[in-house]
C-alpha cells in the first residue's frame, strides 16, 4: 500500500503483508493494515494534495468499479492535481475549493460542471 513520501528523505514509503490463507482472511488483515497506516508513523502529516490523491487512489481503488475509477482518476488528472498537487493538505481551505468551483462553474457547459462537482466531492471522501 502506498503510504506518500517520507517528509525527511523525499522517498515514497510502502507497507506491505503477504497473506497465505482465504479472501476474508485477507480482508481482515487488509483492515488492519489500514488502520497501522492511518494511526501510526506512516500517515501524512505535512503530504501535498497529490500525495493524498495517490494514496487515497491507491486504497479506493481496489473497491471500485472499472468505471468509476478510471472517472476518479481522469477528474483527478484533468481537474484537481493541475490546481492542487503541490500545496499543502494542512494549507488548503474551503475557500480555495470554493473559489476553483466557482471558477469551474463559471467558464463551464453544463456537463463540465457536473464533473467539477464530482471531481471536488472527492475531498470529502
């Protein structure tokens, strides 16, 4: 599981386990995992926006349908990252996201909203 990169080295931090035994098994251990990532030493304190959307990708994914990823990462790409990658999670306000929809909205056709929308929803996810 991708965990962002390490504040001091600049590196990309992985955990990993290998489960020998059935899918519910795994499942549980899957769990588990996620917990040690979010509470202990590999969460991302000071990570960018495009640290979170690669990890929060990498833990959704597995979950999502074909479709619906592929949408997620395509609005990602095409509306999120090109604003947000680089700045700071701890820096970003509501209305720095309020002001890029608003902007969005704005200079958009009707279906183009509608992807703004989904695209800003995911910051709630």
């Amino acid at each position: 599981m991708y965990l962002g990169l390490d504040t001091k080295t600049k590196k990309k931090q992985y955990i990993t386990r290998t489960v020998h035994g059935t899918k519910r098994q795994a499942e549980e251990i899957l769990n588990e995992l996620l917990v040690e990532a979010g509470h202990g030493s590999h969460a991302i304190v000071d990570g960018t926006v495009g640290d979170l959307a690669q990890r929060w990708l990498a833990l959704a994914s597995p979950s999502l349908s074909p479709t619906t990823d592929a949408e997620y990462r395509r609005l990602l790409d095409r509306l999120i990252l090109p604003r947000f990658s680089k700045i700071k999670v701890r820096s970003l306000t509501a209305a720095d996201l309020d002001s890029s929809m608003h902007s969005f909205s704005a200079a958009a056709d009707r279906a183009a909203d509608r992807s703004a929308r989904r695209a800003f929803s995911m910051f709630t996810r």
